[in-house]
C-alpha cells in the first residue's frame, strides 16, 4: 500500500513541480544567450530577474507544496477518507516525507542544471574537451577517503532536509491537540520554534549542529568521517523521536476541520 500511497503522491505533486523545475532550467538556458552579449542591456537584466525570480518561485513553491500535501491530505476534510484507507498513519507520515525529499532532491538537481545552462553560451565549445579532461584528471586525484567525506555531505544535506521536513509535519499536527482551539495554525508555527529551540538546546548537550551535521568539540578527536557518521545518526534520532510524535498526535489527538 505504501507503494501505491507514493505513486499517488508523486503524481499529484510531480504535475506543478516538475513543469516548474523544466521552466527553471529553460529560462537558465535563455538568459545565458543575453549574459552573452558585449553591452549589459534591458533584455539581460529582465532575463536575469526572470531566472532569479524562477529559482526563488521554485524554493518556495516545494516548500508550501510540502506543507499544503500534509495539512490538506491528513489534518483537514481530506483526512477523513485518507484516514478509512487500509493503511497505517505510519505509512502516510513516510509516504510524505519520501515524496518530499525526494523533491528537495531533484530541485536541487534542477537548480545546478540551470547553474550549468546560465554559463552554456559564455564557454567556447572548443574548450570544453579540454576542460572535461581537466575535471577527470582531478576526479582520478580524489582518493576513497574524500569519496567517503562527500558522500557523507551528500547524505547529510538530506537528513538536514528531512529533519526540517519532519519539524514541520510535527509542527502541523501540535496544531490539531486539543489545547490549540481555533489558533491551529498560531500553534503550529509556536511550535515550530520550540521544536527549533529544543534542537538548539539538545546541540548544546551533544555537541552536534543538527542542522548542519557539524561536529563539536568533543568529536574533533576522532577522524573526520567518523565525526559526520555520529552527526548523521544524531539527526536520524531527532528524525525517528520527530516521526513518533507526529505518528501519536495524529492517532491519539487528529481533529479534523
């Protein structure tokens, strides 16, 4: 079932992101024929705002898509059907977040590919064997251990993503207990700010920036991959007690609009 939950939920947000990330690195594309030229005129600088105005469109749209998919599918008069499905509140909250990072994912796939295609016209195709020979030489260079160190940032960018994720899930379903009355959405975003508080004072504690997965000072004396290992199973922690919360409050406390 949560195959089927996943399909639906990639279909359903896949129709507004996906156009959006394609026009991303059109208008990327575009402007890189106008940056091209000599003179730094009214058609760069409309081009130039129109790529700018897309990328920031582009972040915020993912954003208020993750959060409109869970509060109109589970907290309002959606959740009445979605709730009488044969399936587990877990498998909703995990459908979710998998269709949300997943997006983060490929947005941020799409806005270095609309990086690349801002610059396609400004480098001389002629240099561009050079230059990929130059990229693979240095490729060749990098030995395991920094193979290690930038698949372990890779990976920590996306539990960060899906930590920030999960706060906001909880956030929204502190909004439906009963102390929140008609404020639903006043205690979500309170709540969001405790959550961050309490991540701050737990960092403290740890010795962990848990939005970074920077290590403190207790772990400088271990190397650095293991450093990022122990941030990353610290940010799952914070990730699975996130889910569990979210997970109860729905079950014990979902008080539907």
């Amino acid at each position: 079932m949560l195959g089927k939950l996943l399909k639906y939920e990639f279909k359903a947000t896949g129709r507004i992101l996906l156009p959006l990330y394609g026009a991303m690195v059109l208008v990327g594309l575009i402007t890189s024929f106008f940056i091209n030229e000599n003179s730094f005129g009214a058609s760069q600088a409309i081009f130039t705002m129109m790529y700018i105005g897309i990328c920031i469109v582009s972040v915020v749209i993912t954003l208020l898509l993750v959060i409109q998919r869970f509060s109109k599918n589970l907290l309002s008069d959606e959740g009445y059907l979605m709730f009488t499905l044969p399936v587990s509140t877990s498998s909703l909250i995990i459908s979710k977040l998998i269709v949300a990072v997943c997006w983060g994912i490929v947005g941020t796939i799409a806005g270095i590919l609309s990086g690349i295609a801002l610059f396609a016209t400004v480098i001389p195709w002629s240099d561009i064997p050079e230059m990929l020979q130059y990229i693979f030489k240095h490729l060749g260079a990098i030995n395991s251990r920094d193979w290690l160190l930038m698949f372990e940032t890779i990976v920590g960018c996306i539990f960060s993503y899906a930590l920030f994720v999960m706060a906001i899930y909880t956030s929204l379903s502190v909004g439906q207990l009963p102390f929140a009355g008609k404020h639903r959405k006043a205690a979500s975003i309170g709540a969001f700010f405790v959550i961050y508080i309490i991540y701050t004072a737990v960092a403290s504690v740890v010795g962990v920036d848990l939005a970074t997965s920077a290590p403190g000072a207790w772990l400088m004396s271990l190397s650095v991959p293991a450093q990022m290992a122990i941030a990353m199973m610290i940010q799952l922690v914070v990730i699975f007690i996130l889910f569990l919360l979210t997970r109860f409050f729905l079950k014990k406390h979902l008080n539907l609009e």
